[in-house]
C-alpha cells in the first residue's frame, strides 16, 4: 500500500501511524496501546516529524482563516474526554508543539505519552474533517522526502 521506493523506517512508520489512527477512532484500546508501543521502537524523531506535518495540514484544512485559542481548547477538550484519552500534559505539547509555541522550561513528557497524545490529537483531527488519515500520511512522509532531497544554497 505505502510506495516502495520509501525507506523501511518511513513504511513501518506510515502502517503503524495508520494501524493506530484506526484503533483510536474505533475505541480499540489494546490495538492501540500495541501500535503506540511499535511507534516507540521507531526512530522517535522520524515519527514525530511525520506526526507532525500530517497536524499542521490538518488544523490548516479545518482552520484555513486561522487558529484561535477557542479552537485549540476544543481540541484538547474533546481528546481530554474522548474513548482513548490521553496525558493532559502531553497533549498540551503535542499542540503547542505543532504550533510551534513549545515552552523549552516545560517538563518533558515520555516517549510514548507524547507519541500517545499526539495519535489521539490526529485521530480527532482526521474525525472532525471526516477524512481518512492514508494521504496525509503519504504527503507528510512525501514532504520530508522532498525536504531532505532539496539542495540547500
């Protein structure tokens, strides 16, 4: 399904990210949980940086003439309350770390809180546009190809 000229990391990365957006709209816990723990054993950088920009497309899409802090504090409220929930901490650095407002004196969260929170944030995401989260998988790991095969000046 993900193209064959893509590295193995940037596969598994994509089967696991979708494998656990599933198991996180359907409520599937244990399915989940298993897909976070994949996620950890990945290169924790990679996966965050797809993560990432598969978040900033998605909060572009649902907010094309900005984001306000009402809509930021309805995202954390439904994830905070959603079937799969998440740290409050980690999802607060999951959005304002895709913001780009990360506060560097802040407490980090763990590896897999933070993976956690930020699968829980892209699932609510990917609900609220009613879209299936496949392409923007793709275009994320597309865009940090593109980025990394760009010749800088």
């Amino acid at each position: 399904m993900w193209p064959t000229h893509w590295p193995t990391i940037a596969r598994e990365i994509a089967r696991v990210t979708e494998t656990a957006l599933s198991a996180a709209r359907t409520g599937d816990l244990p399915s989940f949980a298993d897909a976070v723990s994949d996620l950890v054993e990945l290169p924790y950088e990679q996966v965050t940086a797809v993560h990432a920009g598969m978040m900033r497309e998605l909060l572009e899409e649902l907010h094309p003439d900005g984001l306000a802090g009402e809509d930021v504090q309805a995202v954390f409220e439904r994830c905070a309350r959603g079937a799969v929930q998440a740290a409050p901490d980690a999802l607060v650095a999951v959005l304002t770390g895709a913001l780009g407002v990360t506060d560097p004196e802040a407490p980090k969260a763990r590896p897999e809180q933070y993976l956690s929170a930020g699968l829980v944030v892209l699932a609510d995401l990917a609900a609220t546009r009613k879209v299936e989260p496949g392409p923007y998988v793709r275009r994320a790991i597309g865009e940090i190809e593109r980025a990394e095969t760009v010749e800088m000046p």
